[in-house]
C-alpha cells in the first residue's frame, strides 16, 4: 500500500524559492572581489538567478551540461549556482589553489561548457581555455567598469550579459535524482576524482546540516561561511542558510585575521565555519588587537583535526562553542559533528574537552562503521580502531566516470580512508589514514606527485614524502632524499626543480637526506618506518 501524499520532488530551486517567499528580505552581504561591502537580498538573487537559468536556456545550454565556478564566496557566486542549477545545468566548482594544469584536467574530465569566473581568477582562465576544448562560454563575474581586457574568446561581462534577460522564466523541469552539481577530490592517490550531487542529496543534506544537534543554526542567525564554495559545497551552508533564511555574510578572497573580525563584528555574525587554518590567524589578531567576539555564538571547525588549544581559546577566553566536524567531498560533505549528547553534558573543564577532540558522532541521514582490513565490524568501544565506512542519501554510490570503484562495496558502503575508533555513545575520532596523503590546511596533498616529481631530478635515487605537523597549518610535506651515488644535490637545488610543476603550496618545508629509505617485503616504501624515523623532526621556522 502506497501513502496518500504528494509528490514534492526535492529540487534546488525550491530553496531559493522559499527564502524568496519566507524571507524576501534577509540580507546577503558579500565583500566584493572589486572591493566594497555590498549588500542584496534573497529576493534578489532569486530574480538573478532566474535570468542567469532564461539566458543559459536561451543560448543553448541544456539538461546535464556540467558549467564550472571558479569563484570566492559571494552573492553572485550563489545566484550563479541556483541560476545553473534552474537551468537544469550541473555547477562544478573549481578550487583556484590548484595548478593551473589540473584545473584544466578537471575541467577535461567533467567537459565543462562554461565557466563562470571572478576577477581574481581570469589570469588562470587565460592559461587554460585552449586546452579545454568543450569549453563555449566565459562569463566574468563583474560590471563593465571592471571589465578587464583579455585575450579570451567567448568571453561576456557578467552584469552586461544578465541585463539582456528579463527573468520571465520557468525553472526547468528536473527530478529530484538529477545531477546539480559537482566537486573534484584529490583526498586519494592519483587523478582527482569527481563527486556528482544531486538536488535530492543536496536538500537532504542541507535539511541534515540545520538539525539542532549538528550545525544548529535557524532565521535568527547571521551566518558566515568562510570554508569556500569550491570546498564540497561550502559545507552546504550555501543551500542551508537559505533553507532555513537566515542573514548570510561572504567573505569574498580575504581571509586574513582583520578582515574576517571586520565581518564576524560589523554584521554580527552568531556562526561561523571554517578550516583551523583561518581560525588560528583570527585569534592571533584578537590577541594583538585586544578585540572580542560579542555577537558569535559558535564555530564549526573542519577539514583538518582541530588543535585542543584552538578550542579551548574559543570557549573559555571568548565564550564561543567550538563544534568539531568531520566529512568528505564525497559526503556533501558532514560526517560528523561532536555536539554534546545527555551522556556527555555534565563534563566541564578539561574532561569537556577531551570530548571535544573527537570528531562526533553522525548526524540523521548518515550510517557510520569501522571494519577491519577484511571488512569485519569492529566495536564501538572507544579503543578498537579500523577502517571507517559510512552511507547515506547524500554520500557518493560512485566517482564520476567509475573511477576509485574499490572504495564503495556491494552493500553501498563507502570506504573513507580514514582510521577511527566509536565509542559506546556514537563519538568517532579519526586516528590515522589509510591512504598517505597530507592533509594542510584543510587541503590534501598528494605525496605520491610529489615524489615522482622529485626523482626526476637527475641527482635523485629514491624520493619519499611525509606529513610532519605544523602549528598553523595542521601538517606540510617532509621531503626525504637518496641522492645518486656521486651527486650532491642541495636542497634549494631539489625544491628549485620542483618549483613551478606544482602548486606553490604543495612545495615540501623542508628537505632530509638519508643514506636508505626503509622499504615493505614487497619493495614498498614503509611510511609508518619513515614518519617513525622523522616522528621529532622539526621544520624550519
């Protein structure tokens, strides 16, 4: 027997629908890549968003096609989304910190048809838009008084081009299964691999994120994502806060210290959610400057471990929450969130905070595990660890173009990576990874590219790389060289050659030389031997 109810289909658009209806004029205040503070509306970018969705249809963009962002966190990166996703179109976020030569992969692999870019970022579409032959439209996210001169072809200005639709349009008819959108993870060895959202996985996750015991956010609050659009959907919060129509703030590309209190302060903001990185150069400045945080109320820590002393800073010297998280682009991206269960909330002081260092337990919607190597369950007893596999509507059945097919079982489980351990009450705490690649920054780094690099130096036998820790940035890569009999090849020499192959960031600190590197019976490199071995290595300041 069938329930007698109606079929809802969840689809993007309805969101951006209901904060248009709900919420008309709750504000939507970004720092504008020009500069200024400028301020919209949910009414407004609904309407925007609608001839952004009437010009893609009348130029020929249809049901599927995958139209790239490369963007910082403003109002017109959001409309743009909700204008392709009405479209029926497939927004594909792409992360400016990689090299210029990935992107352009990425872009290959999804056959992206457009592009919508900021200012920042058009220098690096001049270098890739040859190379990506599906590529038909460029739109520069900016007015004509901005409009830089550029050598690219098909290339429109964004407000120029929006003035030429009306908005007297019908959103295109979609099923709640369809593809919306797409982000590439590098989180695993070799090619990034594509994640492919759809509008269902998307309102359910977004519904996921507002829950009181995961980022518990309502109308009422002002909130400010300063984790990217191009990081697994801003952690949702660019379909949650509208979901939900409360105030949202844009950071545009400042992260610093200063410019982020300028915003967490002027449009008092109550939440907040970003990697550790950023929250350690706000609380430098809080420091220097002496200044408080009187309107925030909580902040979401995520995409690397949170140090202790970050949380402990937040809560008992400003009185802020700290909510430590945990996911994966291939989870929209929440895992986790460790906010307080009945069975923790009498801890206080540094009880409080040992619980605090997990990662949490999961939130409605996503189903968690630990297996050992031959995929047994293990305990949820806060000791044993293993493999962490979760499932749910908005985690990944599959990479787009069937890569990593290893990772996802039979029974819809999808293999992490990760090494954690459960306790009795749901708590997971990620111990390890199974895989070797470095986590810096909230950005992974793949130790495999950068040690085939590094042995085509002519003065290289064997090149391996690790993860060491690092205070601001969680970890950075170790770069550990056998030199060729007869060479002595200088570090500068190794990370010179390195330079310009990769993306800046992914440049190793620091070079060790050693006369062998340790290796498995079957000719691998032990890496646990390695980071034993460099277990007290320090970095240069």
């Amino acid at each position: 027997m069938h329930g007698l109810m109606q079929e809802w289909p969840l689809v993007c658009h309805k969101i951006i629908d209901f904060a248009a209806l709900q919420h008309p004029g709750r504000e939507v205040v970004s720092r504008s890549v020009e500069g200024p503070i400028v301020r919209t509306t949910y009414s407004d970018v609904r309407d925007r968003s609608l001839k952004i969705a009437q010009l893609l249809a009348r130029e020929g963009f249809r049901k599927g096609d995958r139209i790239a962002t490369l963007a910082w966190n403003t109002a017109l990166h959001l409309e743009a989304w909700y204008g392709i996703m009405g479209a029926g179109g497939v927004y594909h976020t792409l992360n400016p910190r990689l090299f210029p030569d990935q992107i352009a992969w990425i872009m290959n692999h999804a056959e992206d048809r457009a592009i919508f870019v900021d200012l920042s970022f058009v220098p690096i579409v001049e270098k890739i838009a040859s190379q990506v032959p599906t590529l038909k439209k460029i739109i520069v996210m900016t007015d004509a008084a901005h409009m830089p001169e550029t050598v690219l072809e098909n290339v429109v200005c964004y407000e120029d081009w929006l003035s030429g639709a009306d908005g007297d349009f019908a959103w295109v008819d979609v099923g709640e299964n369809d593809a919306c959108g797409m982000c590439y993870t590098s989180g695993t060895t070799g090619d990034p691999k594509g994640v492919l959202y759809s509008h269902r996985s998307n309102v359910l996750h977004a519904m996921m994120a507002a829950l009181p015991d995961a980022m518990g956010v309502g109308a009422r609050d002002v909130i400010l994502p300063v984790v990217p659009m191009f990081h697994a959907n801003a952690w949702g919060l660019g379909q949650t806060a509208p979901m939900i129509g409360a105030k949202l703030v844009m950071p545009g590309g400042r992260m610093d210290g200063e410019s982020i209190y300028e915003l967490l302060d002027a449009e008092k903001v109550t939440f907040t959610a970003a990697v550790p990185t950023v929250w350690l150069m706000l609380l430098q400045y809080l420091e220097q400057t002496g200044n408080k945080l009187p309107h925030l109320t909580k902040v979401v820590i995520g995409g690397a471990a949170c140090p202790r002393a970050i949380t402990e800073k937040f809560e008992k010297v400003y009185d802020v929450e700290v909510v430590h998280a945990w996911g994966m682009t291939e989870m929209s991206p929440l895992g986790s969130l460790c906010t307080m269960k009945p069975e923790y909330a009498d801890r206080t002081g540094d009880r409080l905070m040992d619980i605090k260092q997990k990662q949490g337990p999961a939130p409605f919607g996503v189903e968690m595990k630990i297996t050992d190597d031959a995929g047994n369950d293990l305990p949820w007893d806060g000791k044993t660890f293993g493999r962490l596999k979760v499932r749910g509507p908005a985690v990944a059945s599959s990479y787009y173009g069937g890569a990593g097919a290893e990772q996802f079982d039979d029974e819809g489980w999808f293999d992490t990576g990760d090494v954690a351990h459960i306790d009795e009450f749901g708590y997971m705490q990620i111990t390890d990874r199974s895989k070797d690649v470095i986590k810096s920054g909230g950005e992974w780094i793949s130790t495999i590219d950068l040690e085939n690099l590094a042995v085509g130096h002519p003065d290289v036998a064997e090149a391996a790389v690790i993860g060491v820790a690092h205070p601001k940035w969680d970890e950075r890569p170790l770069l550990v060289i056998v030199k060729k009999d007869g060479k002595s090849p200088a570090k500068n020499d190794i990370l010179s050659f390195m330079e310009g192959k990769i993306a800046k960031w992914w440049l190793p600190d620091d070079v060790a030389f050693v006369d062998e590197i340790p290796h498995t019976a079957t000719g691998k490199i032990k890496k646990t031997a390695l980071r034993k071995q460099f277990a007290d290595y320090k970095l240069p300041a």
